[in-house]
C-alpha cells in the first residue's frame, strides 16, 4: 500500500507540477519507475509507472526508450482504449492517458512509432460529434492529434485517416477554447500554415514601426515581463501575447500577425518552451518566415535538444540564468535588440548575413574560450555517387522537397553538404530552408540523414 502511494504521488508531481522535472530525472526516477512497474501487480499501478516515464523523458531518454519500450507503448493505448468503453473500465479518465502520450510524442523519432502502435484511431474516436465524450477529453485528442502532425510522416498517416480532419473542422468553433485552439492548430499543420491563415482571414499590415515579438512559455512570464518593460523603457514597440490577444480573439491569427510584423523575435528558452506545441508553432513559424531571433535561456543548466537544439544550431545564446552575470548579459542582450532592429531599417551588407540568422556577437565574452577550427572529415563513400544514386537516397530518406531542389545533383554536392551540415550548421539549415522550401520536419530528417554519412 506504501509503494502505491508512493508511485501516486510521483505520478502527480510530474503530472502536475513541471518544475519538479528537472530534480526527478536527476535522482534517477525513471529507472525507479521501470522497476517498479515490473513488480506492479494491478493495471493501475503500471499505468501509473509508464506515465511516469513519459512525463519524465527528455529527447535522449526517448531514444532508449523506444529502443526497449514498444510493448510499453502498446500498453499505454490498450489503457486508453480500455478507459474510453466505459466509466470505471480503467483507473485513468482518457484524457490523462492521451496526455502522456502527447508528452512522448514531444519528441519527433516517436511520433510514426505511435502511430504505428494504433493511437490515430483512438484519437479519431475521441473527435467522432456522434460520440458523448467530454470536451476535455476531445481537447486532449485535438492536441495529441496537433503534436504528431509536426513530422510531415504523421501528418500523411493523419490525413489517411478516415473521417478524423472532417471531425476536427466540426469542432473549430467551439465554445470552449481549450478544444477550440487545439483544433485550430491541428488544422493550421495539417492543411498549409498559408491555407489556414487565408481560412481565418490573417491581414498582414503594414506596420509604421515594426515591433519586437516575445516568445515564451508562461512558467517565464516573470522574467519576460521584465525585459519587457526594459525595451519600451528604452523605446522600442514590443508585442506580448497578454497585452496584445483579446479575449475570444484568435490566438493563431494573433501570434502569425505578430510575426509578420516583427522585426525582431526573443525567444525565452526552456525545456517547457521546447515540450509546448503552442511554442513549436511560433517558434517554427518564426523560422519558415526567415525573421531574426535571439536565443534567451530562461532555465539553469537547459540545453536546447531535438527540434529547438536544431532551429538554433551554433547561434549566440544570452542567458538570464546567473545572477552574478545577469546585469552584464541583459545589457549586452539590449545592445544586441539595438544593433539588430536598426539593421532592419537600413541593413548592412545584407549579402554576407543569411536570412533568419542573426550573427553572434564579433566580442566573445570574456568567459569564453577562443574556438577552434571546425574539424574536418575524412573522404565521403558518397561522393563517387552518381546523381541516379543520389536520387535514390533522397526517395528512401522520404526527401521529396529536399529532391526537387537538387535535381541532378551526384555524391560530390551531397558530401559538400554533408560538411557543411557536419561545420556549420546554422549556415546549412539557412541554406536548405531558403532554397528548398522544405518543413523543418523534413530538414531534420535530411540532417540526420547526412550525419549517417558521415
């Protein structure tokens, strides 16, 4: 009875207060947790162990765990679909259980595995009007459903699904808004983010003065309201989501008009900003729309991993993280906002700086060691590809707009990219995002494609 209570209250710290994360992992809890729910002697208490895990699990834990965990997996949809035939059939309401799937799906290699376990048609379900389930159930399905269509995999898988976008267009405009976002940002991945802001009619003004955009989680909102106040203390226009979206008012539409008009996005990082599918989206439209951005890190001893790790590559990082440092990089973070929001009034030398990427700082700070020289590689196999070769590895990487792009080309561009992808990265993810026209899913899986090159 002890141990029960003990996975209970494990479970509900890491279900419901997300700082304690951090701490948990530290001391070892997901081991704890799979050794306890091997000796589990009831469906509770195993389900309460994988749900554990799965709020616990940061990128690199996902991979283990997919490498050993399918039958876990399969375990957590059987619960869900034991607990969405009746009342009292599972210790679990639906939605807790979607909700720990939705966290593993944070990372994008366990999105397909999901799917291929079945979760799509419990989902469906979830969102089928005909049936009585409850709204906070449909808004965990709607973003589960959000979450998996962030790899352009899942989102074919989603789109084959029978009847499933039909039963999310019915509940676009719901009255309750938790279902109502959730559904809008499923339909924003799934049908073109340029479709979807023509459906709800975004206007893209000309501003006068363009404004600096905030992006961030709302376990920061303290820290980002203070920058706030610091950049319109020294006179600049800036847009935060709680000052600027009304209520009722679209929150997609409001964040897609933001960006459009910004000449410049902070990005206030943290592990809760990168598991947020609210944050993924601006964060990623921020990227598809080539707009400047800075990394700011928010929480100690954070490193950007999976798709925020990639969208920020070798970029300059401020952090506001130590207090015996902080004066000194708030400054330099605001000579940093001057320099670059002046530029995009008059650029200079706009040739030499690739669009969406912001230059780090030409003066290391003093804290930091000079950097070396990039390492080389040794010769590429690749490179006595011929462009036949070449198109046939680009079809089984699943790299159609990567392909369309580099139509003729053989093993010797493929290995220059290789390299550049291997020394350079943010220069490689510019490159291939502005030429390609590709979805940052599909430049990840071309990155981790080439790093097998090499």
């Amino acid at each position: 009875m002890i141990k029960i209570s003990m996975i209970t209250i494990l479970h509900n710290f890491s279900y419901f207060y997300e700082p304690c994360i951090p701490i948990m992992r530290e001391r070892g809890t997901i081991s704890l947790a799979r050794t306890l729910r091997l000796q589990a002697q009831d469906s509770g208490t195993s389900t309460d162990c994988l749900l554990i895990i799965a709020f616990l699990m940061n990128e690199a834990d996902s991979k283990k765990l997919m490498k050993i965990a399918d039958d876990e997996l399969s375990y957590l949809i059987s619960e869900l679909e034991k607990s969405m035939l009746r009342a009292g059939a599972s210790d679990y309401h639906p939605e807790e259980i979607i909700d720990g799937l939705n966290r593993i799906a944070v990372s994008d290699i366990n999105k397909l595995k999901l799917i291929e376990c079945g979760v799509l048609k419990l989902l469906s379900k979830s969102l089928n009007p005909v049936k009585s389930h409850t709204t906070v159930h449909r808004a965990a399905a709607a973003k589960a459903i959000w979450n998996l269509a962030f790899s352009e995999e899942s989102r074919e898988e989603i789109k084959a699904q029978k009847g499933l976008i039909s039963a999310l267009k019915s509940f676009k405009d719901s009255e309750n808004k938790e279902l109502r976002l959730a559904v809008s940002g499923a339909l924003w991945q799934l049908e073109g983010k340029e479709k979807h802001l023509e459906e709800i009619s975004v206007d893209v003004k000309e501003a006068e003065q363009k404004h600096i955009m905030l992006s961030y989680n709302h376990q920061a909102k303290t820290e980002v309201n203070k920058m706030k106040d610091l950049l319109k203390q020294r006179g600049f226009k800036v847009w935060i989501d709680h000052e600027q979206i009304t209520a009722g008012g679209s929150t997609l539409e409001a964040m897609s008009t933001a960006i459009e008009d910004s000449c410049l996005v902070l990005i206030f990082f943290s592990e809760p900003y990168k598991n947020s599918i609210n944050c993924r989206a601006e964060a990623e439209y921020v990227f598809e729309r080539r707009k400047p951005f800075i990394p700011v890190q928010v929480q100690a001893g954070y490193t950007p991993e999976g798709w925020l790790g990639i969208l920020f590559g070798s970029k300059f990082r401020y952090t506001l993280c130590k207090p015996d440092k902080y004066k000194t990089e708030v400054e330099g973070l605001l000579g940093k906002v001057k320099e670059l929001a002046s530029s995009q009034a008059q650029p200079v030398a706009a040739k030499d700086v690739p669009d969406g990427i912001i230059p780090a700082s030409t003066t290391l700070p003093a804290t930091t060691s000079p950097q070396l020289p990039s390492p080389s590689l040794p010769p590429l196999e690749c490179e006595s590809w011929s462009w036949q070769q070449t198109s046939e590895w680009l079809d089984d990487n699943k790299l159609g707009p990567i392909k369309d792009s580099l139509e003729d080309a053989d093993g010797t561009m493929l290995a220059e990219l290789a390299m550049l992808s291997y020394q350079h990265k943010d220069v490689f993810y510019t490159l291939i995002c502005s030429k390609t026209g590709a979805d940052l899913g599909c430049i990840l899986r071309f990155s981790k494609a080439l790093k097998k090159l090499t």
